[in-house]
C-alpha cells in the first residue's frame, strides 16, 4: 500500500508486513553477531547484504508497520537441545539484535517448534520480557499472550472465532499452547471460567504446498500473491 494510502490511518490501523528474520535451519537474513549462519557468510552482496534493514525500511516508505518472526528452533546452532540455558542466552542474543536495531517493531511472531529430536527447553517467559522491555508495543503473537495461532496453516478460521476465551490458570501462569478445539469461547466455555483473557487469533497461509519454493516450481507472480 503506498504511504498516501495510509496516512489518514493510525499507527495501529496501518497494515503490517511479518518478516522471516529466521527459520529453523538457523539461517539468518541480517548480519548477526552471534553465527556465522547469517547473509554475512553469503556471496550475494559480498557478506554485506542486510535483507532485514532492507525490507523494514521498505515497510516504513510504503506506511507499512514491520514485524519479525524468529524461530526459537535452531538446527544450526550446537547448543541447541544440548546446552538449554546456553541456548537461551544465544536465542536472546539474536532476538536483541532484532528488537535494537530496526527502529519500531509492531509484531514479534514465535512457535514452540522442536525441529531435531533434541528437545530444547525454550525460556519464553525471558523472551517476553525482552519485548516488553524493547519494544513495548509490540503484539506477541502465536506462542504468547497478545495473539494466538487459529490452528492451522491453510488460513482457515472457525466458524465463531471468539476472541474472548477461558484460561485454565492465571495469564502469569499460562504456557500459551497452541489452541485447536473447534470451539474456544462458546458462553457453555466460558461459563464458571476463572480467568477470562482477550485472545484474538491471526491466521498464516503458504502460498505454495509447502514453506520451500524448489527451482522446478515456477515463480508466484506479484498479482497473485497479493489481492
């Protein structure tokens, strides 16, 4: 959307932009610090090619907001799943260089993936603390208690998607799973609930059969990605 599209629209209005920042192969697209599994190591632009600045300042000139998702799985980094506490501490690393250096981020997107048989024990509660604390207006979706997943990655919602749901315990206490009951906050669900929490779901969809576009595929033009 171009930026006179959006000028009469508040901050919260404005439409957002989710950046991958990194998967779960632990490659990342801005020049971190703390892995040589970064576009720093890559040959495109000589190692010097930062795709996160890129895209953020690109959302900024269109009066987009900019998020980042970032994978707290890490099939790259040795720590994981061998080294919990060490492997929180990189995590944060990384998440810090995203939350500092890309001015006002609107979103953070995480899942509780475990992509290797190593399961590590992720330390969400620091992670929250940390966008709390850089980037205090900034939603927390997916794994988190500012927005939830609806379930599924065909972008499909339920038939009542209620965005106040019961909780089994208090918010400080909740682990934030992901929620896939065809019904979540129904008045039979919420009746006796002792915790009451405002829940919007958001809803993700592949444009291709999987998340891995492979050479033979042909490309997905600009007007079919985007309607």
């Amino acid at each position: 959307m171009p930026a006179s599209g959006s000028d009469s629209l508040s901050p919260r209005e404005r439409p957002a932009w989710c950046s991958s920042a990194k998967h779960h192969d632990g490659f990342c697209l801005w020049l971190s610090k703390f892995t040589d599994q970064s576009v720093r190591n890559s040959p495109g632009r000589e190692g010097k090619g930062d795709l996160v600045r890129e895209v953020s300042e690109e959302c900024r000139k269109a009066g987009l907001r900019f998020g980042v998702y970032l994978s707290p799985g890490d099939l790259h980094q040795p720590t994981y799943g061998r080294d919990p506490a060490s492997y929180n501490g990189f995590f944060r690393n990384q998440f810090r260089e995203l939350l500092t250096n890309y001015g006002e981020i609107s979103e953070v997107w995480f899942d509780g993936a475990q992509p290797s048989r190593l399961k590590q024990a992720y330390d969400f509660p620091s992670y929250y603390r940390l966008v709390r604390e850089l980037q205090p207006n900034a939603v927390i979706v997916s794994k988190g208690p500012d927005v939830r997943w609806v379930g599924n990655e065909v972008g499909v919602a339920r038939e009542s998607e209620w965005s106040v749901i019961p909780l089994p315990s208090t918010v400080e206490d909740y682990d934030w799973p992901d929620l896939r009951a065809p019904d979540l906050g129904s008045r039979e669900r919420l009746k006796g609930a002792k915790t009451l929490h405002w829940y919007p779901a958001v809803c993700d969809v592949s444009l291709v059969t999987d998340w891995f576009w492979p050479p033979a595929r042909p490309s997905v033009g600009n007007g079919s990605c985007i309607g």
